[in-house]
C-alpha cells in the first residue's frame, strides 16, 4: 500500500487554487499504524500507545482548533467492506469535516495549537487519503 500521510507541493498549490469562498467538505479516509510512531523525543515516544490511541490525542488536541474556525464534523462511518476498489485499502476512521470555506481550513492548518496536535495524526496514521469536495444536489438518483 502506497503511504500518503501529508500533502505535497502540488496538490497543495492544486488545493488553494480553487475557490477560497464557498463551502467544503473533506472527506477523510485514515489507517492506523498497529504501534504510534512518535518521534523519539516527544513526551508520548515510550508509552507504546497503538495508532488509534495516538489518533484520539490528535481528536482531543484538534477538535477545539476545528470549533473555532467554524467547522463541524458532517458524518462520521465505520468501515465494513469494499464492493469495488482496492481489497487492501481498509480504513480504521472515515468522516466528513465540514469548513465555512478554504479560509477556515487554511486557518485550522495554520493555528499554533493545531500543529502542536498534527504530531500525534503523523505518529497514528500509516496512510490516508483527504479529499475535498463541494456539496451537491441531492435527489433520488445516481449521477
């Protein structure tokens, strides 16, 4: 499984390229790692927390940076099987965050406090995958 924990240069720049104003939702699919990786001198390094535990500090350390900029948690999911898609892309977290635009996430991104929680996400996460959307019309059809 190929890893992506952060964004690179270019879907970064492709991700503040568009629209700044409007509403967005990211879709959020993660993995854990069986054992947090901390770095070696973080305070949490030798407590042998597993990912999920690292993960739920990032929850605890994030969720009031996420409030303050006015975003919300939209829906959040278990995991049970893939119908169509890579059989070794299983996810232990899936959720939608919700953000008032672009400026909000940038903002939550940004904020000192948040990226004091970001290490305990880089020490859980053994691949993700983030994606933004814009809502749509909803209906009782496909497409």
């Amino acid at each position: 499984m190929t890893v992506y924990l952060d964004p690179d240069r270019a879907q970064f720049d492709a991700f503040k390229a568009l629209d700044r104003e409007t509403p967005l939702n990211m879709l959020n699919l993660v993995k854990f790692n069986d054992k947090a990786n901390y770095p070696g001198d973080h305070e949490l390094a030798r407590d042998g927390l597993s990912g999920a535990e690292a993960y739920a500090h990032y929850g605890t350390h994030s969720g009031p940076v996420l409030k303050k900029v006015g975003g919300a948690i939209l829906w959040r999911g278990d995991f049970e099987a893939t119908l169509i898609g890579p059989s070794d892309e299983t996810w232990d977290a899936m959720f939608i965050a919700q953000y008032p635009n672009a400026h909000a996430f940038l903002a939550m991104i940004s904020d000192p406090e948040y990226q004091r929680a970001v290490v305990h996400r880089q020490a859980a996460v053994a691949t993700s995958r983030l994606i933004r959307t814009q809502g749509a019309e909803v209906g009782d059809v496909f497409g």
